[in-house]
C-alpha cells in the first residue's frame, strides 16, 4: 500500500476499515507493516486504539479480534501473526513510535479490576502504583470516566485484557490451549521484557525525540482529583502511625519500606541520567499490568467473605486463565533467581544502591507485586472451584508458585533449571515471606482431597502431587520453623537488651549477630500473616492436633478409595475371564453403561493400576511429612477398610429418612464420591420411553416404537388374553410381550408408590434398534447366503431360534419355580 500526501488522518483509518475484512490476517500483517514504515505518528495516532481493538478485541467481549488464543501453530496465519506482534516486531515498533511523541489513550475505569475500579470510583488512591494519578474527566460528563494510559500501557492492557474478557465468537468459550498464539506472545513478552540474563533491549525510539521519560513523570493528576488523592495519602499516612505504633518498623527490621521501594524504582529524580533506569519501566509496566489484570480480582476485604463457598462469585478464571498465570509464575521465579549476588559491603543500603534498577526490580517484583494478589487469586481457585480434574491447572499453578528451587538453574554445577534442591540457607526466607501460602492453602487442599474421588486416576495424581512436593528434603522443617517464629512472644527490637530464639542446644547462641537474624525472621513472618489475616488471626498450625487429624482422615479415605480400586480391578479381571461368545450373543441389559460410581464403565486396568501407584505413594509421603510410623499406617488403613469388607455392595449410603425420602449424610457423600457405596438404581417407568442408550440408533428406536404402539393399540385384547394364561402357551407369551418383573424393581431405596407398578403386556419391538442386534442379524443372513439360503429361508430360521430360546427359557424357569 502506497504512502499518499493525506489530507486527514482518518483517511488512513477508513481505508483500512474498509480493506481489511476482505484479507486474510497474514494479509492485514503485510498491510501494516508498510504503513507503520511509510506514515509518521501523527497518522498513525489515528489507527492505533483500532488496531489494537481489532487485533485483540474490544473491552466488552462484543469483538473477537484476531482470536489469538484459538490460533494455532499448524494454521496458516500463525507465523505471521507471531512476527507481527512479537516484541521486537512491527506493532510494537508502532508503540514506540508513539511513545516517543507522548499521546494518550483512554481505557473506561468499568473495564478495570474490580478493586482498582472501587477504589478510583470512591476517590481511594489504588494499591497498583500503575495507576497513580491516572483518571480523566473527558468533556461529555462524569459518569464515562477513563482511565489515560500511555501507548505500551495502552498495548499491554489490552493484551492481558484478552484472555478473561469473553468473546462472542464461535469456539471463543472453549478456549484455547497452551500452544495458542497467544501464550507463545505471552512468553515471547515475558523473556523479553523480564529477562533473565542481559538486559532489556532499548527502544529504536529513545533517541529521536531526546529521550522517552517515564509515566510517572509525564503526567499530572487533573485538579477535579487532586483532593481525593490528597486525602488518600492522609489515610495512608494515618494508617503507617498506627502501624508503627504496634512496635512494626520496617526500617527497624533491616528491611526496607515499602515507599522506599516505591520512590527507588518509580519515581527516579531523573532517568535521562541512568539510559538502564529509563528502560526499566516498560518491565515493571507489563509486570504489573499482568499482575493487575490477571490476577487483582479479589480484595482483602473481599478475600474475608469468600471463606463462604455461598457467597457469589464476582470472577469465575478458566483453565485457560490460570494456565497463564502458571506461565507468569513460573517465568518470574527465573527471573527473581536471576538476580547476581550481591557484592560484599559494610552497609546493606550502599550494597543495595551499587545494583543496577533491574537487578533491583528483580529483588523486590514477587514480593510487592505478587504475593498478596496471587495467594487471594489461589485462595478463591481453591475454595470454589470445581470437584473435577479440571482442578490440575490450578494446583500445578500453586505448586510452581511455593517451589522457587525448580527454576534457579546451577551453571556452575553443571544443573539444569528444574534440578535445584530446597536449600534452607537460600530458601528459608521465601518459605517465611510466604507462609500462608504453603500452609493455608494446603489446609483447604486437604478438605477438597476428602471430596474427590480419589479412585479415579487423574484426582488420585493430584493428591499424590502433593504429597510428593511437601516430602521434599527441608521443606516440612522450614514451614514448621516458620510456623515457630511466628507462634515467638511480641517483638522486642534487637537495639534493647538482648534476647535469644534459640537456645544454644538447638544451635543458637546469645550472639547480636544471632539475635538480628532471628528478629528479622520473626518480623518476616508477623508481617506476612497479619498482613493478610490481619492482627486478630487465629492461625492454625500446619504441624498441630487440628490440622494432623484432618490428615488422619484423610488417610483414612485414601486407604478406603485403594480398597475400592482393588475391589474393581478385581472384579472386571473377573468379568474379563468369565466372557464368552454366547454372552456376547445376549442383549444388553438396560444399565449396561452404568459403572460402579467413580468409575467409567470402561475404566482400563490400567488406570486401576495407576491409581492404586499414586495411592500408595501419597500414603507414604504423608506419613513423611506428619511423621506416622508403618504401625501407625497399618492400623488406620486396616481400620478404614475392615468395615467395608463384608457385604459392602448390598448396603446402602448413609443416610436419614426426610420428608421426601432417604437424605444423604456428609458420610454418604464421601461413600458415594470414592466408590465405597452405591444405590441400586434402576430404572421405574415404561421400559419402552427408556432414555436412547449408545447402543441403539435413536432413528430406528423412534420408529419401532411407532411400529409396537400402533400393533399393541391394535392387538390389545388378544395379546393380553395369551399373557393371563396359565399354561406353558401363557408362559411362552409372558417371556416374549410383557416387561420385567416390577419385584425387582422393590429392591431399591424409592418411595414404595412404583412398587405396584404391573407388568406391561405388549409387543415390544426396541430391541432390534441396537447396534449388536443388526450385526447379528448381518451375520446371519450372510452366513446364510454363504450356505445358499435365500432370504426367506434365513428369516425362517432366525425365526425358529428365537422360538427355541424362549421355549427353553420358559422350561427352564418353569423348572427353577417348582424347586
């Protein structure tokens, strides 16, 4: 597309609205790539917010764009698509062009999470430093209020924006899956931005215009705001006295505040000075913008009402959505292991002051950024979500998470990323800064593990995951040494008389050395914990009687679900060795898709297998971790199962006589959801207007049974007087046209009123519609013809063996009877 002398600058945008639905994407990436080269920014300032609402869809789910997350390596537009918004590709070449010219660009504060929108709607200066000093009145009034943003602010956010906003588009609900194009993106602006060895690239425009300078320093709050935001930081201000007058000072503690921080990394005096700082912005901007988007839906006052599982929902994440947090996650722990260590140095301010800004940022981004956002966004998946396999996501995102280890690669050991034990003297302080998350999420694991069925062996992995993350060497004596310092007397700052946390028997000494390493431990983890539970928490310990006897009952379903799986395996090995051809040859009874509940009615042998592996396996670990002795195991498990071994397939759930019927208890539930019990269900009504099973062809069950109804309508009288005989003619008749005997029916739990259903005297025609029926049928008639029998003949025949089989059917229940 050539560059022609514009009068307008829409003239650009028109034509481009007008020519892109009528290419292909590969097509459009060709198109723009010109006109980014060819046009200056004052032309390309028009197109952008379109450009970047059609690529990836508008705010309101109305518009698809280019459906990046169903966009696949093995379609044709993929590699295009991927070089077009990579990040050192043409788009984001735009986005520094526009940068470098300073336009703003407005996103409506609806859109926004729902705690940074509360906050700027009650004039509360939000928690993200991202949207500082950010909110605009636009001329048509203050019920549309928008939110200014930057060109890469402006890309990003809707970038992130992408993955929860719900598309109209077909296959859009479904969702994509981690091979899409956009989580490639996802992890191409991850290692580009966050890198974990270098730095990050500048921008091709941070000359031409003098320099790019910060978001913070451009813009100015608008007058309209400046006494909420006034306001806010008197709040602010009140609310650290109050902190420090609970004896917490964090610059008493040798860590530093986190407006330190704050002024440190945000708002430098003067990055035109330092090229490094001037750069950095754009990898806290995408940090947190991911961070805000993907996972700032919960506040913590939210978080306090969630405890209900009752409560509404004000965010549901997909599968897909906590996939890329496990991306962001997992790429921030390489990050954060990045970091060079530090150079030896009197003062820990000036050591701190010779690292670089990424460096820097490195050190602080989990910790100000993630960490109370994350463990809310995990609190809320754990609590509400659903009890099926889908669940994996969502675990394997908070197992990333509390195994920082795995992803701090050893060069000088030769080790790949991944290989890294949990080292106490590296990894004691994480486990401190993070303790709830290792312990109060793991207590809600445990009341999920209990509901699962653990008999099928995808939950069965699940909990053997687990298990095997919290056995690892270290990490149970960090968690419990954590759990210690926090449990320590109030603080006393170590400047006052001395004071040891360790006695010299358990290592320690009455060293100031000591006394400073134990005090800021103690504070690490104080301030962690109130900080999300607040100073009035009663935490309960992961090592202590309440949380031990949760495990015990687990272990205790554990055992009971390996009993269960061995007690299947066994019976279809059995059911497998007693088939034969002639009961091939039989029907198949009406719940013949219906398996033992918990398991499908094709569970392989080896997924049994499996699941007994990982059962067995998540015993050991969790008698590891809680330290349960082999005697101690064998008396539970013998405990959980003896009970179940004598009659266990004809008793019942537990459970109580209501209004309605028999009502499930809590322990019926758990012998329903792990296999142990079952009713007997069966179905009630008119065998006739049974539900289409897989077997049968839905077109011809429909037909023949127009066919019996019109030949039962006819044929009433007669075939009823056949059936109330009572020599062998009526017997004979009873087998081929009237229902199963409604005594079997009496052994199920149902309300006694379908007891004294009679029996159905009628034609029934429903059997010749299963697919087993028609193979046989094929096969006899070419094996007829394969004998030289016409048709007729080898109708005649099937004819006769049908009337053999019910003839000695009869016989021999007439038999039975008489004995």
């Amino acid at each position: 597309m050539a560059a022609p002398s514009l009068h307008h600058p829409g003239f650009l945008l028109a034509n481009l609205k007008v020519d892109s639905p009528n290419k292909t994407l590969a097509q459009r990436c060709q198109d723009l790539i010109k006109i980014i080269d060819d046009y200056h920014a004052k032309e390309l300032h028009a197109i952008f917010s379109w450009l970047v609402e059609s690529v990836f869809g508008s705010l309101d789910g109305v518009l698809g764009g280019w459906n990046l997350r169903l966009l696949h390596s093995r379609c044709g537009d993929f590699a295009p698509i991927v070089d077009f918004l990579k990040p050192s590709g043409p788009m984001m070449k735009l986005v520094y062009k526009l940068q470098a010219e300073e336009y703003k660009y407005e996103v409506p504060v609806n859109y926004l999470p729902a705690p940074v929108k509360t906050s700027i709607q009650e004039g509360v200066l939000p928690d993200c430093p991202l949207f500082h000093n950010r909110p605009h009145f636009p001329m048509s009034g203050i019920l549309t209020l928008n939110m200014a943003l930057n060109p890469f602010e402006f890309f990003i956010f809707y970038f992130a924006s992408c993955l929860i906003t719900p598309k109209n588009s077909p296959g859009s609900q479904h969702g994509g899956t981690t091979d899409s194009a956009y989580f490639v993106l996802a992890d191409m602006y991850l290692k580009y931005f966050l890198p974990t060895e270098g730095s990050v690239p500048p921008s091709p425009f941070s000359d031409s215009k003098g320099s790019v300078s910060t978001p913070a320093q451009r813009h100015v709050a608008p007058d309209c705001l400046t006494a909420c935001m006034r306001q806010a930081r008197g709040v602010k201000c009140s609310l650290q006295r109050v902190h420090r007058s609970a004896n917490i000072s964090l610059a008493g503690h040798g860590l530093p505040s986190p407006s330190l921080l704050k002024h440190h990394i945000f708002l430098q005096p003067s990055v035109n000075a330092d090229p490094a700082a001037q750069e950095i912005w754009r990898s806290e901007t995408l940090l947190q913008m991911l961070v805000e988007v993907w996972l700032h839906h919960y506040s913590l006052k939210m978080y306090q009402k969630l405890q209900s599982p009752q409560v509404k929902e004000p965010f549901s994440p997909s599968e897909e959505h906590v996939l890329a947090v496990r991306l962001l996650v997992k790429h921030l722990h390489a990050f954060s292991n990045s970091l060079k260590p530090e150079q030896p140095s009197a003062s820990p301010t000036h050591s701190h002051a010779q690292a670089g800004p990424l460096e820097e940022f490195k050190r602080v981004a989990l910790q100000r950024f993630v960490q109370q956002k994350l463990f809310l966004f995990l609190q809320h998946c754990f609590g509400h979500w659903p009890l099926d396999a889908s669940f994996r996501a969502v675990l394997e995102t908070w197992l990333s998470f509390i195994q920082p280890w795995r992803y701090a690669g050893d060069k000088r050991a030769h080790l790949p990323a991944g290989s890294g034990r949990c080292d106490p003297d590296k990894w004691e302080s994480f486990v401190q800064e993070n303790l709830l998350v290792y312990t109060k999420l793991f207590q809600v694991f445990l009341n999920r593990a209990v509901r699962m069925d653990l008999v099928n062996a995808k939950n069965a992995l699940m909990l053997f995951r687990v298990a095997k993350v919290f056995c690892q060497p270290d990490l149970a004596d960090m968690i419990h040494k954590a759990e210690q310092l926090f449990l320590e007397p109030e603080l006393v700052p170590h400047h006052r008389q001395p004071r040891g946390y360790l006695t010299p028997g358990q290592g320690g000494g009455f060293l100031s050395s000591r006394q400073r390493i134990t005090t800021d431990a103690v504070f690490r983890v104080k301030s962690h914990v109130y900080a999300l539970e607040g100073q009035d928490c009663q935490y309960k310990q992961m090592f202590g009687p309440e949380l031990r006897a949760a495990v015990v009952r687990l272990i205790q379903v554990v055992a009971q679900a390996r009993h269960t799986a061995k007690r299947i395996s066994d019976r279809s090995c059995q059911a497998a060795a007693s088939k034969s051809l002639l009961s091939w040859l039989t029907a198949p009874s009406s719940d013949s898709s219906v398996g033992l509940c918990g398991v499908e009615a094709d569970e392989s042998n080896e997924c049994l297998r499996k699941t007994h592996e990982f059962l067995d396996r998540a015993l050991e670990n969790l008698c590891t971790v809680f330290k349960l002795n082999q005697g101690q195991l064998t008396q539970l498990t013998a405990n959980s199962t003896s009970s179940e071994d004598d009659g266990q397939s004809e008793r019942l759930p537990d459970c109580v006589v209501g209004e309605r019927g028999l009502v499930l208890t809590d322990l019926g539930r758990m012998q329903i959801i792990n296999g142990l019990r079952r009713f007997d269900i069966q179905f009630q009504g008119d065998p006739e207007l049974q539900p289409i099973r897989s077997y049968e062809n839905a077109l011809l069950v429909r037909f023949l049974y127009w066919m019996s109804s019109l030949l039962n309508a006819q044929f009433e009288g007669p075939l009823t007087e056949l059936c109330s005989r009572t020599d062998f003619a009526g017997h004979l008749c009873q087998h081929y046209l009237t229902s199963p005997d409604p005594a079997v029916l009496a052994r199920t739990p149902a309300s006694p009123r379908f007891w004294d259903t009679k029996r159905r005297v009628g034609v029934s025609l429903r059997p010749l519609a299963s697919y087993r029926t028609i193979l046989l049928l094929a096969f006899a008639y070419a094996a007829g013809a394969f004998l030289s029998f016409g048709p007729v003949s080898s109708t005649l025949l099937i004819l006769a063996a049908v009337f053999l089989h019910g003839v000695a059917v009869t016989l021999w229940a007439g038999k039975w009877k008489r004995h």
